[in-house]
C-alpha cells in the first residue's frame, strides 16, 4: 500500500508538471500556428493515440460508442474539445500564461456552484467563503492590483476566454460524471474522438470565410518542442499518468494535489526572468488555498458519508 502510494505520488507529480506547463507552451504554440487548426489537429492525434490505447486493452468493441450515448459522447467531445481546447488558445494569446493557468484551475469551485444552482440551495457557508477568496484572488491576479485595468482590453478579453474554456471544462466534468460504464480511458477515448470532427469542421468553416489558414508542414517544424510536448505529453501521456496516480492515490487525493498546478507557470515565468506584484503572488495564494481547502472538505464529507454507509 506504501509503496503504492509513492508510485501514485510520482505519477500525479508527473501530470501536475506536464499540466502546468500547458498554458507557456499553448501561448508558443497559438502564436505560430492558426488555434483552429491546432486544435483540430491536437485532437484528432489525441484521439488516434486513445483509440490505439483501448484497442490493445479493451478491445475492439470499445472503440464503438453505444447509441444511446451517442449524442451525449458528442456534446462532451464538443465542450472538451473544441470548446476547452480552442478558448484556452484564443485566451492565452492575448494574457499571460501564468494568469490563464490560475483561471483554469477554478473547475472545482465551478463546479460546486453548478451543483448549488442545480439544487436550489444556497452554497454552504464554507463554499462561499472559498467562492469569494477565489474571485478576490481572480481580481488581483489579472489586474496586478490595478483594478482600473478591468475596464481596459487587452488581457481582459482574454482571462474572460480563458474562463469561458474553463466554463465548458466544468460542463464537460459534470456531464462525464454521469456516465455509466465506462473506464475513464474509454470515455475519454470516446468523447475525444467525437469532438475532433467538431473541431475540424470548425476550423473549414473559420479558414473559408478568411478568419484562419490551416499550417504547413514547416509551421510546425519551426516550433517541434513545444509542438511534441503539446501533442504528445499533454494530449496522451499526461491522461496516462493521471489514470495511474487515481488508480494508486484516489480521486480525491489527486484532486487536492492537482490544485497546485498553477504554480508551475508562475515558477516558469519567475525562472524566466518575470518578476510578480504583491498582489498577484496574493492572488495566486487565495485561489490556491480556497480550491485546495474546497476539496479538503470535499474528502471530509465523503469520508463520513462512506463511514455512515458501513453496516
């Protein structure tokens, strides 16, 4: 069990780095080539890769999406790829890296405040004190502690794209929840396979009324590393190791571990010589501690609940 855990550690160490590193390489990648088309092309890969992956472990059989599910399959695809995938892109050209991965990584408490809408409650007092540090954190974050930078363009519009991708990112895990039999490879498998021939079709549409042009072989030559790690390590191999790490630490240990991947492309930029305000190293703490404190009492609660379902 100890040594289990380690590996699930190691594992979900793997995936937090290659996630925090999403947003630097994603504003590389977004700047060179059109975002239609690297999305189009980034999950049609992703889905060759999956497919191959179900193939050998699953069978042939699970590279068929059942009827039923079909159009649910679609919708998720759709909210996960080209939702998620194309409006962190179109964000993250126009804001800094680092703010973009701190607004990404409000699924949780996105979520929670889904679940009080669906439910016709008010949020526990808990939730909308973390609701509240984690629009603080948002506000001081994006504007540096200038908060008339908020009726400015520029990097507004693009933490406001930014959060629209994290908006259908947290439909995209509401909707996921609820499907029945299926491994979380399967489904991932499923739903990003039907969402690549949104995406595609997306990008014909925005290249034949002029507002995009599809890449060149040498487009993504000019950038391999970045266009590698996009392609391979976060489509493919970040899915992978996530899956082991919830296998070995639980859902709701990953969960909690997973709220510090924002640190890592602020850690990037500091390397790289920028340097932060108080303000957005507050920012970053409030967001950081409120989702992590979130999910903390996320476990508590489903620990006593598990407790109160023993015979």
């Amino acid at each position: 069990m100890k040594g289990g855990f380690s590996r699930g550690l190691f594992w979900l160490a793997l995936t937090i780095l290659i996630w925090g590193a999403y947003m630097p390489v994603g504003k590389v990648v977004g700047a060179s080539i059109d975002v239609f088309w690297v999305t189009a092309i980034r999950y049609a890969f992703a889905s060759a890769f999956l497919a191959a992956l179900v193939l050998a472990m699953e069978g042939p059989h699970a590279l068929v999406p059942p009827r039923r599910d079909f159009w649910t399959l679609l919708l998720l695809g759709a909210l996960g790829a080209a939702g998620f995938g194309l409006f962190s892109y179109l964000g993250v050209r126009l804001t800094r890296p680092e703010h973009a991965a701190a607004i990404s990584s409000l699924t949780p408490i996105n979520v929670a405040i889904f679940r009080a809408l669906q439910s016709r409650r008010m949020p526990a007092a808990g939730l909308m004190a973390a609701i509240v540090a984690v629009v603080a954190g948002g506000v001081l974050v994006v504007t540096r502690g200038d908060l008339s930078s908020l009726a400015s363009g520029g990097s507004m519009f693009g933490n406001l794209l930014v959060l629209i991708s994290s908006l259908c990112w947290t439909f995209y895990t509401i909707r996921a929840s609820t499907m029945v039999g299926y491994s979380a490879l399967r489904l991932t498998m499923l739903s990003c396979s039907l969402g690549a021939p949104v995406g595609l079709a997306l990008a014909v549409l925005v290249t034949a009324l002029g507002y995009a042009h599809p890449p060149t072989v040498g487009d993504f030559l000019a950038i391999w590393p970045q266009t590698i790690y996009l392609f391979v390590l976060v489509s493919a191999v970040s899915i992978i190791t996530w899956n082991i790490a919830v296998r070995e630490v639980g859902a709701q240990t990953a969960t909690i571990f997973a709220t510090f991947t924002p640190v890592v492309p602020f850690a990037w930029a500091w390397w790289n010589g920028q340097r932060f305000t108080v303000a957005e190293m507050l920012g970053v703490a409030l967001i950081i501690g409120a989702i992590l404190a979130h999910n903390l009492n996320e476990a508590r609660k489903a620990r006593a609940a598990a407790r109160a379902a023993r015979p």
